[in-house]
C-alpha cells in the first residue's frame, strides 16, 4: 500500500470513463471536466462503463502516478460509484471505492 499524506483528497469522476487513456488523457479530463489541477497532490479516480475497472491518477510531487485495479472477469462484483449532479464527487481516502462483494477465504 503506496502512503497517502493527510490532507489529500480523492475526487471521483461520476459516470464512466474511456480506459484507454493515461495519464495525459485522464489529467486533461481532470483539468476539463473536475475543473481541477492533476498535479495538485490529490487523488483522481476514473471508473469503466462496467464497473470492473478504475483507474487513479496521482501526482506525489516528484512525479506523476498512474494505479489501475481491474476485477478479474470470472468474479463477481463491481466498484461502488456514487452519482453527482455535477459531475464530481469528493471523498477521504478511507471511503475508496470498494467491491460489492468480498472473497472468502480459501482454506
């Protein structure tokens, strides 16, 4: 797990977004869409049309940093994704989105 500083939020962008950009393509989103700076310092979080795939984007001051979480296509469940008026969401680190579902454990 990569250490977030406090202080940093995480905006998600509501609706879904077209995975195949990086980091340019989902930075300009966030200075189009968020009305935001990418290289802020905050967390930037970007879901797909199926709900199985997001993608954060993250500038820690000394680059830029591009994580993506894919559920794999054989389980179930998909990310938890509030809807916005406008667009934006923001949230504390510690309300990420998470599955619908949780694993058991193997044993």
């Amino acid at each position: 797990m990569i250490p977030v500083p406090s202080g940093v939020k995480v905006w998600l962008a509501t609706g879904h977004t077209d995975m195949r950009k990086g980091f340019p393509g989902l930075s300009l989103m966030v200075q189009e869409m968020l009305k935001r700076d990418s290289m802020c310092g905050h967390l930037f979080v970007f879901r797909d049309r199926d709900g199985g795939l997001i993608k954060v984007i993250w500038h820690d001051r000394q680059g830029a940093c591009l994580f993506t979480k894919k559920q794999k296509k054989l389980e179930r469940g998909r990310f938890i994704w509030p809807s916005a008026a406008d667009g934006t969401v923001v949230i504390t680190p510690a309300r990420m989105p998470q599955k619908t579902w949780r694993p058991t454990s193997a044993g």
